[in-house]
C-alpha cells in the first residue's frame, strides 16, 4: 500500500484513535499555563523574575526524571496501564494545588508541578509510540503527526483559560503594595494565589474523566517489533566502527544538543512573553499582557499546519533554516527596538517554534539504523532545556531587564541554524551502512 492512499486509520481503531489524541490536547494545558502561572505567582509571593522560574524549572526536571522510568515501566505493564497511571499522577498534581494554595507556600506548588509533570511524562512516554500502531503502518508518521497537532491547539487556548480564571481582580504597583498595611498585603497576595485553585480542579476533573473512558474501553495490544534487529547481520553489528554508539553518530549528537536549545528557547521565550509586554509597554496589566501570549500560540499552531503542507515542496532541513532564521531576525527585533514593536516580534517567535522540535527530532534520528531507539531516547531527554534556559533568562532579567534576558534564545537560534544548515548531515560512510543494513534486514 502506497503512503499517500493508506487511510489515517481504521474503522475499529476510531475510538481508542480519538481517545489517545485527547492526551496531546490535555498535556498542553498542563505545559502552557505555566506561563500564566510565572507573572500570577511572581505577584503572590513577591518573587523575582529567577525565581519565578523555577516553575519551568521543577515542571521540566519532572518530565526529564520520570522519562526514562515511565518507559522501562511501561515494558512490564504495558502501554494501557503506563496511559493509566500517567493520568492519575496527572490529577493528583493538579489537586495537590488546593492544598498548595491554602498553605500559601511557593515550594508547595513547585512540588504539585513535579508530579504533574511526572504523570505528563509518562503520558508522552507512551501514546507517541502507541499512536503509531492505531492504523496502517503506512501512514503512521501523518497519523503521529495528526494527534501532535491538537497539542498546538490545547497551547492556544490555555492562555484564553489562564486569562479568565487565574489572571483576575486588581493587580497593585510595587508603590501601590508599599502604601498597604502588612495585613492588606498579605490578604492581597493570598488572593492572588487562590485564583488557581478552579482551574486546576478543573483539570483535575478532565484527566479523571478520560482516565475512566480509557480504562473502560478495549484498547489493542501493542506488539513490540524486535525482528529488524534480530536481522541485522553479525558482519555490520561487529564491523570497524560500528558498536552500537552514539558517538559513531555526531548528527544525532548534534541533534540532541539542537533539541536542547530549542525547547530551551521555547519555553524561555513562552514563560517570559507576559514580563517582555509589560516591560517594554509601561502601565500593562499581565492580563491585557496575556492577549499577546495567546498571539505566540495561535502563530505557533499556524505554523504547525502550515509547516506540514510546506514540507512537501520544501525540505526538511532547508524549512527548519528558513525558520531559525525567522527567530533570529525576530528575536534580535525584540533586544534592539522599544515600544509595541518588540512585543509583536515575540509574538511572531511562535510561529517559526512550530516546526523546530518534530525536524529536529526526525533528522537527529535518521540513518541510526538499530540504535534508533536509542537516539529517539535522547531526543526526548533534551526537553529538560526547558528547565536550564527560563532560569537563566530570570537571571539576567533580575540583574538587568527581561528585555536583555531575550539575548538566551538569540544564541540557541544560531546552533539551531548551524544544525539545520550543516550540523543534521550523517557522515557518509554511516549513511551507507545504514543502507545496507536496512537492505539485508528486509
């Protein structure tokens, strides 16, 4: 069957289809109202632009922790189960945030975002793969990347959510707060805190009620496919230079480090898009501030769409340059202009972020041949520079401004293009024992 007429999926595999493609649209909210949450919590608990990172920071060390136990887990108690279990500490996260907000502590809310992550991790851990299976082998990569966009979607609306439910009632100046008696203060600050209490309950809610859909549904049985490499002769196993390492393949190191920096200056641009609006334009509230989030995201989702039907007329690799090009011209726009100008520029990051992380992951793996689990592994361990960059960017904003912070993104975009431009490439005597092996292996 040719790829263009194998259908999405079948007919028995619709529900247990829809079902899992609802995982991608909840993970978002769970990813994306951080960044509602970094300017409600900085007014809460006073905090600095490097501290109120540290929500990036405990939200990205989970899913990068739990990545690899989800998956070795998921081995002996299989994909439905893994789905399961990732669902409910999904839900326990979320209603750890009643508790931390009655306790009014910072740290408590850091913990509520770990585990919430944790159970995210185990989520994308295992419906990537399982997707994959729900349908013709055929059209597994568009059927993947079908269920990938209603993530873009779940990014667009939950700053729509944050806005209207966490970001309300009046938010006071520094001078403002400084006329307060400390009672007022603290009753302020209090409130400001409670606001993400029905969201999260919310969510809560949500991730439960899928939870019991999944496990009262029949989902199909994954069969792990190991043949392929049980085929791979002794002689292209064993030969010079080929040993099942990484380090015989610099393209995928390289992508690796590509990925890094990329989900690094994704989340680092995203968690600060409010801060920038309200630096650069004097008098803005972060909830008028939160229309300018909404704008990265919906450029982020077009671009997403967009970027699929461009990728077959244009390649891969020349897309991605094309696209760190953008974010460098843009980013370099919001360090050097003043006024509205700059912001409009952030929020036009979004769009070129769109298709960064699935490129970047396909020619990162490419030519692995047996190790291609391995390098897929190592693709999904670099997120946790969504944890390292938003720190960093807090840093030099509480030394200096959130503006000059946006230097950060502006040099992973430069290894990004040298990666898209050079750094992707495999050298070639792996790319042709790459071909042979998958020649002798059919």
């Amino acid at each position: 069957m040719k790829l263009d007429s194998a259908p999405l999926t079948e007919r028995r595999y619709l529900a247990p289809f829809a079902l899992i493609t609802t995982l991608f649209f909840l993970w978002a909210f769970g990813v994306n109202l951080n960044d509602i949450l970094i300017p409600r919590f900085k007014i809460a608990f006073a905090l600095s632009d490097y501290r109120s990172s540290f929500i990036q920071v405990a939200f990205f060390g989970g899913y990068f922790l739990a990545a690899f136990p989800a998956g070795k887990l998921m081995e002996r108690i299989g994909y439905k189960r893994g789905i399961l279990l990732g669902l409910f500490l999904c839900a326990a996260g979320a209603l750890l945030f009643l508790p931390a907000s009655s306790a009014g502590l910072y740290v408590f809310f850091l913990f509520a975002l770990f585990v919430m992550a944790c159970g995210q991790s185990f989520l994308e851990v295992a419906a990537n793969p399982y997707v994959t299976i729900l349908g013709p082998p055929e059209s597994s990569e568009r059927r993947l990347n079908f269920a990938q966009s209603f993530n873009s979607v779940g990014a667009v609306l939950s700053p729509l959510l944050g806005r209207a439910l966490i970001l309300t009632g009046a938010e006071y100046t520094p001078a403002q707060l400084a006329l307060m008696s400390g009672a007022q203060v603290h009753g302020y600050r209090a409130q400001q805190a409670s606001t993400v209490k029905l969201p999260y309950l919310l969510i809560a809610a949500i991730f439960l009620a899928v939870a019991a859909t999944i496990y009262f549904t029949h989902l199909p049985d994954v069969v792990e496919e190991r043949s392929g490499e049980a085929q791979v002769p002794d002689s292209l196993k064993q030969g010079s230079g080929s040993r099942h390492s990484i380090l015989d393949h610099p393209h995928l190191l390289k992508g690796v480090a590509a990925q890094f920096f990329y989900v690094g200056a994704q989340v680092g641009v995203a968690s600060f898009v409010i801060r920038f609006a309200q630096h650069t334009v004097p008098g803005m509230t972060a909830r008028i501030a939160a229309y300018y989030l909404l704008g990265h995201q919906i450029g982020f989702m077009a671009g997403r769409f967009g970027g699929s039907a461009l990728m077959k007329t244009i390649s891969a690799s020349r897309l991605l340059a094309i696209f760190a090009g953008g974010s460098l011209i843009c980013v370099t726009v919001s360090l050097l202009a003043h006024g509205i100008v700059p912001v409009w520029a952030v929020v036009l990051i979004g769009l070129f972020h769109s298709i960064m992380f699935p490129t970047i992951f396909a020619l990162g793996i490419k030519n692995l041949g047996p190790l291609t689990k391995r390098g897929s592994s190592l693709m999904v361990m670099a997120i946790i520079g969504g944890a390292v960059f938003p720190a960093i960017m807090g840093r030099i904003s509480d030394a200096t401004n959130i503006q000059t912070a946006f230097v950060v993104p502006l040099f992973c975009y430069l290894y990004i293009l040298y990666f898209a431009v050079w750094g992707y490439k495999p050298a070639e005597r792996l790319a042709m024992r790459s071909t042979a092996v998958e020649v002798q292996t059919r």
